[in-house]
C-alpha cells in the first residue's frame, strides 16, 4: 500500500480573510487535502472526492500521521477511508485520473477548525469557531483547484453529507465540472434527519465537560459526544449488518453504567463504535457540521429562490445518482426526489439502485457494487 502524506493550502492572506456564508470570517484558516495520481497536461483528469461527516482527506493509500492532529489521529485513520475505491486498477483510478480530497474546513484533522489554534488568542478557537455552511465547504475547495490550476474538474463525487456537496458545487460553480456522482444523499433536510441531528446536538450540549464550547482538551464532553455517535451509527448501519457485526462482542459492563447492566452483544458492539470514534473525533467539530447540515438550503446559498431554480444550473452536466436500497439514513426516497428535480431541469441524469443489507454504509464497505457503474461513466467521457 502507498504510503502518502497530508498537503496544507492556506486560504488566507494578511487583509483578506475567508468570508463564510453566514456572515462570520477566518482571519487565518488553512485547508488540509491529500492527491493521488498524476494531473494530465491539460489538467482535464481531476476528480474531487467530498468526504462525509466524521471522514478526513485521507481518501487513499496510507498515512501513519497528519501534522498538528496529535493523538486523534488513531490507528484507524492510517488507511485511507475510500480505499476501497480509489487506486491503480480500482472504480477511480488512479492511472488515469488524479484525485483530490479534502478535510471539511472547520474539521479536526488538519483543516482550520474550533480545535486549531487561534494566532490572536494562543488558545483553541473553542466556542468563538464561527458558524459554517456547505457552501463554506464548496468555496474552499474551489480555492483549492484554483491553486492546483484546474479550472474544470472531470467529476465531483461524494456520498452522504460529501453528496450534498457535490449538488452544491454543481450549482454554484457549474462552470467548474462536467460529471457529478452523489451517493446515498438527498436535496434537503428531512424531518427524521432533523430530529437525530438535533438528539445528536443535544446530546454534546448538555454534557457537563462541554462547558459551552470551551472545554479543557484534556477532559472534552465525550460522554455527550459518544451518545451523539450511537444515535447517528444506527441509521449508517442496517440492523441485520449491526447484528451480525455484533456477533463477535462480549458483552461487558461499562464505567458510565451504574446500576444497568449490558445485556447483550449488540449494547456491546455500539458501546465499543461509540469509544472508538470520541477517541478520533472533536465535539465542536461534529457540533459545526451537524449545524451546517440542519440548516441546509441549497436554493439559498447558491443565490436563488427555489430548488427548481438552482437545479437549472446542472441542466449541462452528467449526473450518476446512486440509491442503497437498505439506506436508513438517506431513504432512497431522497434520491427520488432528487432524480425528478434533475429531469425538471433537464440534466442527463440516470439512476443506480444499490441492493445490498449493508445499509447506508454500503457506500464505504462494498466498492465492487459500485465499480462497474464508475468506470462505465468515468471512462466514456475521458
């Protein structure tokens, strides 16, 4: 497996902050991303990959370590998290195309975000980290191409919340690529997704150490936070695949249980995700995103007034919309919704149905389900 090292651009310069959507600025924010591959002569070859919530730009191949991210970058973030997919000879590959992952800004793994250091203050940026939307996400990645020269991607692929990206890149900067892959991702917010969003954020608010954003880092909420991971794990993973992970746990008692007890593997297998991930992940950061996420509007923040009217903007690209079948999260009604307001606006747009009892994260664990649909379209238009 390659080994391959976290690239840093900063998106500012003294005087010129990164403006964000909702009205705040960045004095100092900088972008961690990884490449992989070789970007052609003419620049035509590149592919933007948008990780999901809780990934990082570590997309590929290996890497035991990310300057300034410390202890949370655990074990399992050393091989890539879309490994699976992107490589020579794989569903994106990289004999061909170039590809270009990026951490969230407002991420914790070496993007600015409210666990960096604030030059003016010394501390952490806490609680004082401003407001984030998508289409935060959208600008820092542009500006990202702009410093690698390319000025039109051959496609913009993500799954879940990296899906929603791909929508927004597409119709704020239609102009910046041709071919658009959203994955397991829908135009809007949901009412179920809104409420588990905010159990989530309620969960982190009301833990005692998270002391309103300004907890010590070496006691952060991460009861608060681990309670926010189970409640988001079950709609990632279908029962029966949780069930049959479950099978391999051993039911044992927990320090932050006093007079329950653990009465099964499956209590057991969710308890264990739940440790792992506050072991890997900031709450401010998770805080950030889910807020960015309940207060999706894809009409407004590409400046119009309707869906319909910001999906008219897509009208010239080729769009591949993947539905899984046994998705909980994002409900393959979504993707319908989706399909029809690409057809309203005239988009080549066509539609793959996933089958499979993996759930929603089918996207990260089965790449051979999806390989053949990539390279079909990947290729036909190189």
């Amino acid at each position: 497996m390659e080994t391959v090292q976290t690239q840093f651009l900063s998106l500012t310069q003294p005087g010129k902050p990164f403006r964000l959507f909702h009205g705040g600025t960045l004095a100092h924010a900088r972008l961690a991303y990884e490449t992989y591959g070789q970007l052609n002569a003419d620049k035509s070859n590149a592919i933007l990959v948008f990780h999901a919530l809780s990934a990082s730009q570590h997309a590929a191949g290996f890497n035991p370590e990310v300057d300034g991210v410390g202890a949370r970058w655990t074990e399992e973030c050393h091989v890539g998290w879309w490994d699976g997919f992107i490589g020579p000879g794989k569903a994106i590959d990289t004999k061909r195309f170039f590809v270009i992952c990026a951490n969230w800004l407002g991420g914790c793994y070496g993007s600015t975000g409210p666990s960096s250091i604030n030059p003016e203050t010394g501390r952490s940026f806490g609680a004082s980290f401003p407001r984030l939307a998508l289409a935060d996400q959208v600008d820092a990645q542009v500006q990202l191409l702009d410093a690698l020269e390319i000025q039109t991607l051959h496609a913009a692929i993500g799954a879940s919340l990296g899906g929603i990206l791909t929508l927004s890149l597409a119709m704020r900067y239609p102009e910046r690529v041709r071919i658009v892959l959203p994955m397991a991702t829908g135009p809007q917010v949901t009412p179920l997704q809104r409420l588990h969003n905010f159990e989530q954020i309620f969960a982190i608010e009301t833990d005692p150490d998270f002391k309103g954003g300004d907890y010590d880092p070496h006691r952060p909420p991460h009861r608060g936070l681990a309670v926010a991971r189970m409640i988001g794990h079950k709609t990632y993973v279908s029962l029966a695949a949780m069930q049959e992970r479950a099978r391999d746990e051993i039911a044992t008692t927990s320090d932050d249980l006093s007079w329950y007890k653990l009465s099964s593997t499956l209590e057991s297998y969710m308890l264990h995700q739940a440790q792992k991930f506050v072991q890997r992940f900031d709450a401010n950061t998770y805080l950030r995103i889910t807020d960015a996420w309940q207060r999706l509007n894809l009409a407004a923040e590409a400046g119009c007034e309707t869906l319909e009217e910001a999906f008219l903007r897509c009208r010239n690209h080729k769009f591949l919309v993947f539905s899984i079948d046994s998705d909980v999260c994002f409900y393959p009604e979504e993707q319908a919704e989706l399909m029809d307001l690409l057809k309203k606006a005239g988009a080549d747009a066509t539609r793959i149905t996933v089958h499979t009892e993996k759930g929603h994260d089918s996207f990260l664990l089965e790449p051979n389900l999806f390989q053949p649909y990539f390279r079909a379209l990947l290729m036909e238009t190189i």
